[in-house]
C-alpha cells in the first residue's frame, strides 16, 4: 500500500504538468477549423478563376483572332515590301562599277612607289653583295701575304 502511495506521488506532478494531451486536442481543433476555412476559401477562388478564364476564352479568343488576321495581313505585306527592298540593293551591289580616275590614278601611284621600294632594296643587296666579294677578296689577299711573310706553304 505504502510503495502503490510512492507510485501515485511519483505520478503527481507528471500528472498536474502534462498538457500532451489538452494540448493535442486543442492543435487537432485549430487545424480543423482552419483546413475547413481555408478549403471554403480556395475553392472561392477556385470558381472565381475559372469563371473568369472561362469569359477570357470566349471574349478574348475572338478578339485575338480577329486582331491576329488583321495584323498578320500587315506585316506579311510589309515583310514582301522589305524582301522585295532587299532584293533590288542586292541587285544594286551585283552591279560592278569601273573605278573612278581618282581611285585608278592611287593605284599608279602606289605601284609606283612599291616599284621604287623595291628598286632600291635590289640595289641595297646588290651594294651588300658587292661590299662583301671586296671584303672577301682583301681577306684573302691578307692570308696569302700573311702565308708569304711566314713561308708557310699550302
């Protein structure tokens, strides 16, 4: 008796400050009341939404067929009036065109001076080349008076 009045003691305060179950009780009426609000309101907007798709089907899908022939007439003749634009500046450039005096006379004058660029870049190498066989030419005078001076023989 005396160990079951320990056990119901013992239990005294778990009792007095557990509120699982109140609690549990009062979160499972929240969400109840709150998911039947929230279901009444989105299917309110439900109907709203496809009320109003449905008047936007049927108003605006004439409308927009109406308008989409209309302005489909009109940019396809401006697209063949641009195409047709198109055509003739391509035409227009096929077109070779002499050039003028002006160009032609630039032309003279720059092969002219490529003629003298290269003229004097001949005569460069030449004078090189020249300089060179001298160069050469007294070298081997040199060796040979040098072989001469200390008789040494070939």
């Amino acid at each position: 008796m005396i160990s079951q009045v320990g056990r119901e003691l013992y239990k005294v305060p778990h009792r007095i400050l557990d509120h699982r179950v109140f609690v549990n009780g009062e979160i499972e009426s929240f969400l109840e009341n709150f998911e039947v609000k929230r279901n009444d309101s989105e299917v309110e907007t439900l109907f709203q939404v496809t009320e109003i798709v449905g008047s936007l089907k049927y108003d605006l899908s004439e409308r927009c067929i109406a308008l989409g022939n209309q302005n489909l007439c009109q940019f396809a003749t401006e697209v063949n009036n641009l195409l047709g634009s198109v055509e003739v500046l391509l035409e227009k450039a096929k077109i070779e065109r002499p050039p003028s005096a002006r160009l032609q006379e630039a032309r003279r004058a720059r092969e002219q001076r490529k003629q003298e660029f290269l003229n004097n870049l001949q005569h460069g190498y030449q004078r090189i080349e020249n300089s060179f066989e001298e160069k050469e030419e007294e070298i081997a005078e040199l060796y040979s008076d040098l072989q001469l001076k200390l008789n040494i023989t070939k």
